[in-house]
C-alpha cells in the first residue's frame, strides 16, 4: 500500500504530460486545419477573384463588340444580348432578354427555315455554321444579317447556341444597285451594237446604191457620148474632105 501511495504522484505526472501531449496533438491539428482552411480560402477567393475579373472582361469584350452578340438557350429564348444587337434591332436588352427570338426577330415568313437551321446546329447536324437571314426590327424594318454561329456543350449536351452577326443590308443593297446598273448597262451597250449595226448596214446599203447610182448613169452617159464623140469624128473628117476638093 505504500508502494502503491509513491506511485501515485508518478502516475499522476505521467498521466498530465500524456494529456498535455494529446491536448498539444489535438491542437496542433486544429491550427493545421485552421492554416489550410485559411489557405484553401485564401485560394477559392484568389479563384472566385480570377473569375470574376474574367467575367467582367467578357463582358466588356461582348459590350464593346462591333457585331451583334445573341445567345440563346435550349428553348431558343434570349440569354444573352450586347449592345450592338439593341443598335441594329431596336429593343432593349432589358425587354428582349427572356423572349422567344423566332417569334421576336424572324419574320414570319422565314421562322419555320430559321427552326430548322438552329435546331441542326444544336443537333450539331449543320453542315454550316454560317447562316444569312433577314430579322424584323422593333419598328417593323426587316434588315439581312449574316451570323456566325457556335454551341456552349457541357458533358455532350448542348446547354445554349451563341451568334455572332453582321448587319450587311447596306451592303446587299449597293450590291443590287450595282447589279441593277451593270444591266442597265448592259442592255445599252446591246441597243447602242445595234444601232451602230444598223447604221454600218444602212451605210453599206447606201455605199452600194451610190456605185449602182454612179454605175448606171456613166452607162448611160458614156453611150450618148460615145455618139456624140463618133458624130464629131464624122464631122470633123467631112469638113477635111470639103476642104480638100476645094
């Protein structure tokens, strides 16, 4: 019993230094975790920040962006629309986000083609992804864009259609004007080749009734002449007689 009451103080010693060194484990634990808590946070917000300023570039490129830039998603209604789409189409972004493009900007004589079209690009069964095609205005002005088109695909499903555009009216335009005006050059070109054609004939023609003319009358000149000239020569050649005998 004695030995047991020394021990005791030895025990309790050992037993406090195997306490203090679990209480040091544990905290020594803690504060790991806590600096790699720190750290992964310190890196989510490092990423969260990458981000976020690759977000607000993108934005600011899609913005700033001389063509117009629509996405659309699965349903064909609008996720995405820049400011160059509410300068060439009229509507705001704010009243066109949400709404249906086919029924909102393909007139609708053209929707079922423009259907089909999108629904082969998101099928990814186009055999282009260029498309041109007319859209109607806010004011009811049909304009001819032609789009570049693209798919966002996450996991082999295609989750929005991205279209890059170009208003090209005017261009159209002064192509048909000047397709208009090249024939029209065209068919004076063909009238003036036949005027000058019907003027060489009708100077050929003349030329020839000239020579006919001409033709004809020294005929008929040269014979009373040739008389006159044989009447002369009888003359002359009897006076030379008369003059002789006397």
């Amino acid at each position: 019993e004695g030995e047991m009451s020394s021990s005791q103080p030895l025990f309790i010693a050992v037993g406090g230094v195997v306490v203090n060194a679990l209480l040091f484990a544990i905290f020594l634990s803690l504060s790991r975790q806590q600096q790699r808590t720190a750290a992964s946070a310190r890196e989510a917000a490092r990423l969260l920040d990458e981000v976020s300023e690759a977000h607000r570039f993108a934005n600011q490129i899609i913005e700033t962006a001389t063509v117009m830039v629509v996405g659309l998603d699965q349903n064909g209604r609008i996720l995405l629309f820049n400011d160059k789409a509410e300068q060439v189409t009229g509507y705001r972004r704010q009243d066109a986000m949400g709404q249906d493009w086919l029924a909102l900007m393909v007139p609708a004589a053209h929707r079922g083609a423009m259907s089909e079209e999108f629904r082969r690009l998101r099928t990814r069964s186009a055999a282009s992804d260029e498309l041109v095609c007319p859209i109607a205005t806010a004011t009811g002005e049909e304009r001819m864009i032609a789009w570049r088109n693209s798919v966002v695909v996450e996991k082999a499903e295609v989750l929005a259609t991205l279209s890059f555009g170009i208003d090209i009216t005017e261009e159209r335009r002064l192509t048909a004007e000047l397709a208009r005006h090249q024939a029209h050059l065209e068919d004076l070109v063909i009238e003036r080749t036949a005027q000058l054609e019907a003027a060489r004939l009708a100077a050929e023609s003349a030329s020839r009734a000239k020579s006919d003319f001409l033709s004809n009358m020294s005929h008929e000149i040269r014979t009373p002449m040739n008389a006159i000239v044989g009447m002369t020569n009888m003359a002359q050649i009897s006076l030379a007689e008369h003059d002789y005998g006397n």
